[in-house]
C-alpha cells in the first residue's frame, strides 16, 4: 500500500516484507482542547494481523468512543470498530461494531435529533449508506442509501443554516485516476436520497489533496475542514481548511494547516485528524519490525 515507497527492487521488496510489517496505528492526545503537538502524542498499536485507521471520536456520558475501520490482513477486508475511552486515557479493547460482505472504512458518526448515525465509507457497494444506532455505540442498523450506483469515498456530512452539506470523493475519468477529486452536494433534510449537486463541483480539482480526512468541526468562530494530502503518496498528510464561504452558489476555502509526517522518522503518512472535547486523535503510518512487534503485541501495545 504505502510501503513500497523507498524501495527499488524486487529482491529488496521481499526482505522488507519477510522483517518488517506496515501497518496504521492510532496517536492520541489527552487533556488539552486541540493538540497539534504529535510528537508527545501516545501511540495506540493493533496486532500484527490488522490495522486501525481513519479514527471518528463521539463524546457520551464522560466517556470517549474511538470509531475505527478495523482492517484484516488475512480478511482483506475492514469492518468498523470502536474502542472506548475515559477521561484518564485508559481504554478497552475494539469491539466490532458494523460488518457487512463488502469493505468498510472511514467511520464517520455524528449526532442529530436525539439520535446517533453513521456513514462509512462503502464505496465497494457503489453507495452512500446511513445507519441509525440502536443502543449505542454496538448496536447500528441501515437506514437508508443516501446516494446510489456511485464509487464515492471518505463522505463528511454538515448540518449548517437549516441545511445538510454531503463533501464526498469520487473518480470522474482518468484524469483523476488514482485519487479521486472532491464533491460538494446539498439537501434540505437527513433522511433523503435527492442531494443537489452543488455547481461549483468538483470543488477540490486538485485530485493530490481535498480528499476529507474528518468531521468539519468550529475553532474559535472558524469551520474547520480536514482534508487529506496525497502529493507523495496516498494518504502522506492533511491540511486544516477554512470554509471562508458555503452557499448553494459558492463555496470557498483556504488552507490554514499543513500536517506532515515529519515529527518521527519511524512515521511515513498521516491523513485523519479528529478532536472531541479533550482528546485528539489522528491516524499514522509505519514500518515496524516483525521481531519488535511480536514482542509488542505479548506485552500490550500503548505507548
């Protein structure tokens, strides 16, 4: 996936292989209102035989829920997981939370009207799925198709001014293969399949960054979009974009953060940021040492 990126040969692709695993991992600040300072971040590591990406945090009743996409080597195939967090940083194991025959990714879970929702990533399914939960945060049934017979990935709802905003990727032709350039649409409630394109799309033409890479959140007075950053390799970095304007004729936004792996030479991408309240947690690359690892995963994996 990413890890081919310094190598230069067969041979040497198959040593990397045989000592090195690549996996994503979770880094998370607690105990400040937005960390930007990865470095003292902790690191959350899976086992071996799975990665954890693309983190989205809901706050409940004084504790944290980290949704995950849950990725199985042996599987090929991700689920969404949650792993739950107090207030002190400690944790419980992921529990698997939505499961489906085809791929699952970038959780992203919000609240509206008494009630909590998710839209993963199915673009597997050529859809954009809603799910309600039931009993949260286990329980999720389908709700409905928001979109069909597309190949859209990492979509970001936002309910702003009486209006839903659907920011969605999605390839329109080779030009914008291998990474999809990124779209804005609109409706006037949730619960509906009629989304308006917005006319200004795509509105990212860029196709190496405007990928989402989480929820558009409020920083002193100013809408904060995430977006992923991928002029090296997919996924290398994100930005923080300002939405300076969001209209059904105009949209506007400006970077105001560049996040690059640059804080531990053992990172080599990082592209979803998410912050609740007190904790902040990002997503990030790295090879680790298949010897290391094993040693890791007998003792825990925090650190």
């Amino acid at each position: 996936m990413l890890g081919g990126r310094h190598l230069t040969s067969l041979p040497l692709r198959l040593y990397q292989k045989i000592r090195f695993v690549d996996q994503w991992y979770l880094m998370f600040d607690l105990g400040q209102e937005m960390s930007t300072s990865f470095g003292e971040f902790r690191a959350l590591v899976p086992p071996t035989d799975r990665f954890w990406a693309d983190p989205h945090v809901v706050y409940v009743d004084g504790h944290y829920y980290i949704f995950v996409e849950e990725y199985s080597f042996m599987r090929r195939k991700g689920c969404v997981s949650v792993i739950e967090m107090d207030a002190d940083g400690n944790y419980k194991n992921p529990v698997r939370v939505l499961e489906r025959p085809y791929h699952l990714s970038y959780p992203f879970v919000f609240a509206y009207d008494g009630r909590y929702y998710m839209v993963p990533e199915t673009a597997q399914n050529h859809s954009i799925e809603l799910y309600e939960c039931l009993d949260f945060p286990k329980r999720w049934e389908f709700k409905m198709n928001l979109m069909e017979g597309i190949d859209a990935v990492d979509t970001t709802l936002l309910h702003r001014a009486g209006k839903w905003w659907l920011f969605t990727a999605m390839v329109d032709g080779e030009a914008s293969l291998p990474l999809p350039r990124t779209y804005l649409f609109f409706a006037d409630e949730l619960l509906t399949n009629q989304w308006h394109p917005h006319p200004l799309n795509p509105i990212q033409r860029d196709v190496r960054r405007g990928r989402s890479a989480g929820k558009i959140f409020t920083k002193n007075g100013r809408l904060m979009r995430p977006s992923q950053e991928s002029s090296e390799i997919y996924g290398y970095g994100f930005d923080l974009n300002e939405i300076l304007s969001l209209s059904e004729t105009d949209y506007v936004e400006t970077r105001v953060m560049a996040v690059r792996p640059d804080w531990d030479q053992r990172v080599l991408a990082t592209h979803t940021f998410a912050n609740e309240g007190q904790l902040t947690v990002i997503d990030a690359f790295m090879r680790r040492s298949r010897l290391r690892a094993w040693l890791e995963d007998g003792r825990g994996r925090a650190t």
